[in-house]
C-alpha cells in the first residue's frame, strides 16, 4: 500500500464553522485530488469508504476525507431550504480547500447517501480538467439529486443495491440513459453495499 502523509487542512464550512477531515497525501507530488463525502451514518472510517479511498490512493492521488455530522438536532431542526444550503456551502468549501494544496487537473468527488447531494450540487461544475463523478446508493428519491446525475458532463458512476429500500428503478433508468454516468447494481445489497448476514459476500 501508498505511505502517505496523514493531516489535516483548513476548512470554514456554512457560519464559518470548521469541518472535521482527514487530508491523505501522497509521497511525491500529484496532479489529482479525490474529496470523499460521507453518509449521514456512514462515516469515511466505514468498509465502502475507507477501501474507496485507499484505491484511490493506489491510483496516486491525494484523499480528502470529510467528517462532516449532520445527525445533530441542530442542523435536523433547520428548516429544508436551510439544510441544503449548509450542506451546499460546506461541500463546496471542502472542494476549494482541497483544490488549494496542489494545482491539481484531475478531481474524483465521492458521496455516500447523503454526501451524494452535493455531487449533485458539483455536477454542473467545472473545477478541473478532468473531473469523475461517484454516486454510491444516492438518494434517488430527490428529482434534483436524479436530474444532477443524469444531465452531468462529467464522468460518473452511480452504485446501488437492488435490496436498498430507496432503490428507484425508474430514476436509475433515467440515469443510465446519460453517456456520461454508467450504472451498477449490486445484486442483494443493502443501503451499505453489503449482503446482509453474508459477510464473504458482502466483501
């Protein structure tokens, strides 16, 4: 496995408030950055995240973990609007931090669940030269959020398990229709990617 650096950088997310996050960085200088968006229970130390992002370390690229928690009663209490905006405004922080180590050309954004809202504030965007787009079990029951995934110049993939409970057949079908984003069903996984009392199978 890629020895790489473990710290952590400045990030002033929605009021000013800082976001917890793990900056992995390579041994030698890299023209690519991932910044991994975790779920609202799902956290990047979790199996999906953490092998995600040691794969994309292999592949040379600094990792940017966030930390983000927005299971607080604080943040559950604002009303819609508002809590998309806080998620908005700290996604995009998180990425212009990131993009401010290194002149980076090529940006891999990674969203679990709820960190695939903002892929989808993200899809539209042009940061980099080249920039890839991963959607694991995304909350296809936000138009938005399907509408983001299906219309995006980017390159993507959108993974989920034909047991998740939120699985929508229809706004995967929509999706799949882009020539940009290529659509993977894991056959019998739940809402973690995993296989429930399979453990092998799950791995």
């Amino acid at each position: 496995m890629t020895e790489v650096e473990f710290r952590t950088i400045d990030i002033s997310g929605y009021n000013k408030q800082i976001i917890p996050n793990r900056f992995l960085r390579q041994p030698n200088r890299t023209d690519g950055l991932a910044v991994i968006y975790p779920g609202l229970h799902y956290s990047c130390d979790r199996p999906l995240l953490h092998y995600t992002a040691q794969l994309l370390i292999n592949h040379g690229l600094d990792v940017l973990q966030l930390y983000t928690d927005y299971t607080k009663p604080k943040f559950q209490e604002m009303p819609e609007e508002d809590r998309r905006h806080r998620i908005y405004v700290d996604s995009l922080a998180a990425v212009e931090a990131g993009l401010a180590q290194e002149q980076y050309t090529r940006l891999v954004l990674v969203g679990k669940s709820i960190g695939t809202i903002p892929l989808a504030y993200m899809a539209a965007r042009d940061f980099t030269q080249d920039t890839s787009l991963i959607w694991l079990t995304p909350l296809l029951h936000k138009p938005e959020l399907v509408q983001a995934a299906a219309r995006t110049r980017h390159r993507s993939m959108v993974i989920s398990g034909d047991s998740d409970p939120i699985l929508d057949p229809g706004a995967l079908e929509l999706i799949h229709r882009s020539r940009a984003t290529h659509v993977h069903i894991m056959v019998d996984a739940d809402h973690s990617l995993e296989i429930p009392g399979d453990v092998h199978a799950s791995i």
